[in-house]
C-alpha cells in the first residue's frame, strides 16, 4: 500500500517544535552563563575572541540538543521511507516486476548503524551544526565590532549581547542566537527607538515582528517631537529581539525538521540498493510542487524542467541549481529554506511496467 505523499511532512510537524525548543533552549543556557561584568572588560581591550569564548560559542558542543533533535528526524525519515520500500517490493514480486525473494535482501530496519546511514547522517548534521555555529558567531562578532566603531559603551554592548534578567529570572532581549544580519537589524531598531526624527520613529513602526503594544508610544514621540522614555524604549527593544530570536527558532526548526527527514529518505533508498533489495537504475523520483500560493515560482518549474524523472544519484535541473532531492543541503539557501516540496518515487520494471512509493493527492 503507497506511503501518504506527505509522510515526511507529517514527520516534520511531529518534531518541528522539540527541533525549535531545542534551539532556545541552547540558546538560553548560552545566555545563563554569560558573564556581563567579565565580557564588558574583554570589550574595553577589544578582545572580541575573548567574548566569544567567554560565552562558549567557540565550542559547538551548545548545539548537541538541537543535533539529537535533528537526528530524530533523519532516522524517522529513514525508518518511514524504509516501511515504504518494503511494501513497494511486496508489491512488485506480486506483479512480477521484481522476482521474488528480493524483499529478503531488504535491511530488517533502518538505523544508523550500517555506514551509509551514518556517513550520512554525519555530513548532513556537521555541515548544519557548523553554519548554525557560523552564522550565531558572526552575529556576535559584527554586533560587538559595529559597537566599539561607534564608541558604545562596554558595559552598555555586554547586557544588549546577553539580556537582561526579566521578570522570569532569565536574561532577555539580547542578540546572543541571532545571525549577522538579524543582530544589526535589532541594534538599528533600538536606535530608531531612541530616534527624535519622525522618520526615523516610522521606519521602526514598519517592522514586522515589532511588539505592536509600544505602537501608542512611538505615535505619541512622532507627534510631540519628545524621546520616548528609556523603560519604555528597553521593553520595546527587548521585545523586538525575542521575537527575532523565536522566528529564528521556527524558520530553523521548519526547514531542518522536514530537511532531516528528507536527507533520512534519501539514505534509505540508498541502502535499499545496496543490499540488492532493490536493481540499481530501477528507481525514478519526480519532483512534485505543493501547487499553492506559498510555492516559490521556479520550484513550479522544476517538474517540466525533469518530465522523465532522475535517478537515484542524479540531481534536478532547477533555475537555480542542481538539488539532489527537494530541500537537498547542498543546495542554494533560497533554494531550500522552508521548502515543502516532495518527490514520488517510481520503480521501474520491464515492459514500461511501473509502481509508484506513494499515493498522489486527491485533488480538492
């Protein structure tokens, strides 16, 4: 019987919010042990190295509950994928497409234990691990470097890189998780906050992940021409950077859930051919788009740029580079990020004899 088209999908949406909590939670152990008083003198010698490792981003190992979290993904993905190529062989010895016993060929389950699984699994989650790394350290590293060029005090760049302790006992509000870009646009949001100049106070009411409770405040600034009270200016400034901080966590956790389980899916048909339980050159994947408005414009292309399928080890044409498979982590960020595509899996057989892995959408 055919897999749910959206099986990986739905695997997703079950770890999707361990995978964003696991990255918060790293994050705010991070915060927990940073020490403002010992960064902010790192800072009054210009030792942003110092900083780094004082708040343990030059060890990747804050990232190892957000790498289990991502491994839980690749093995569903896998174990799913490898349900399903059982029931495809059945299916293909009952129709005389495959001969019979190759199902015996077949691992008894998937797992990480046999080599290709694990080299798999190891480049997919050291690769990720080391640009999530990457990315939270430049963040820091441009953040306190853009500070110390405009002469802020050390003191002042500590508590907005770590937070400040709120009303839940934990430190708030600070750009410690966030990339490069996103650090740079909560400093320019605060500075916007601080802003006499109305156009200045605007540009700030334009962003999107605002706190929109603090709009009456900004309003009454633009209208009166008087600043807007520090307290009032820290709340929104903290509030700002939390939500960057969470839609970091839901944009990560929404693309490496259902990424992890893809990378899981790819490993187990791999192992499927290496056992023999499946002829190399019997499998044709086709990319199949979700067909809504949320579908980037190319990825719609992606099919007619394929019309007869890749094989297993054979990449798709797309606009923008080759991907191995829908979300592939070699692939171009705007070419993966949050990408909800799938790919039926066909085996072929003699006489243009064939069975689809899983189940179309009935259309609606």
């Amino acid at each position: 019987m055919p897999l749910p088209h959206s099986y990986l999908e739905d695997i997703a949406a079950r770890l999707e919010p361990g995978m964003r909590e696991a990255f918060l939670k790293a994050v705010r152990a991070l915060r927990a042990q940073a020490d403002p008083a010992r960064i902010a003198a790192l800072l009054e010698n210009g030792d942003v190295d110092g900083v780094l490792d004082a708040i343990g981003l030059n060890d990747p190992a804050w990232l190892n509950s957000f790498r289990a979290a991502m491994a839980e993904g690749f093995v569903a993905g896998g174990q799913e994928t490898h349900a399903g190529v059982r029931g495809l062989i059945i299916d293909a010895i009952s129709q005389d497409i495959l001969p019979p016993g190759s199902d015996a060929r077949l691992l008894a389950s998937f797992g990480i234990r046999n080599l290709p699984a694990e080299k798999a699994l190891r480049d997919y989650g050291m690769g990720l691990i080391r640009e999530i790394d990457d990315n939270t350290r430049d963040g820091v590293r441009t953040f306190l470097e853009d500070g110390m060029e405009a002469g802020r005090n050390p003191v002042q760049s500590a508590l907005d890189l770590c937070g400040r302790i709120g009303e839940s006992g934990e430190r708030e509000g600070g750009i410690l998780g966030l990339t490069e870009t996103q650090a740079r646009s909560v400093q320019r949001a605060r500075d916007e906050l601080a802003s006499t100049d109305a156009p200045t106070l605007r540009r700030y009411l334009g962003r999107e992940l605002r706190d929109r409770r603090y709009d009456a405040a900004v309003l009454r600034a633009i209208r009166s021409g008087e600043p807007i009270p520090e307290a009032i200016q820290e709340k929104a400034g903290t509030a700002y950077s939390n939500r960057y901080l969470r839609y970091r966590a839901e944009v990560m956790s929404r693309t490496e859930s259902l990424r992890s389980a893809s990378v899981g899916q790819h490993a187990a048909l791999l192992n499927a051919v290496a056992t023999g339980a499946l002829p190399y050159g019997s499998i044709r994947r086709f990319w199949m788009d979700t067909d809504d408005e949320r579908t980037r414009v190319w990825h719609k292309e992606i099919p007619d740029l394929n019309p007869d399928g890749v094989s297993l080890e054979e990449p798709f044409v797309t606009p923008l580079g080759p991907l191995l498979y829908p979300r592939d982590p070699e692939g171009e960020a705007e070419n993966i990020i949050q990408c909800r595509c799938w790919m039926q899996i066909r085996l072929t057989g003699s006489g243009n004899r064939w069975l689809d892995m899983l189940a179309f959408p009935v259309p609606g």
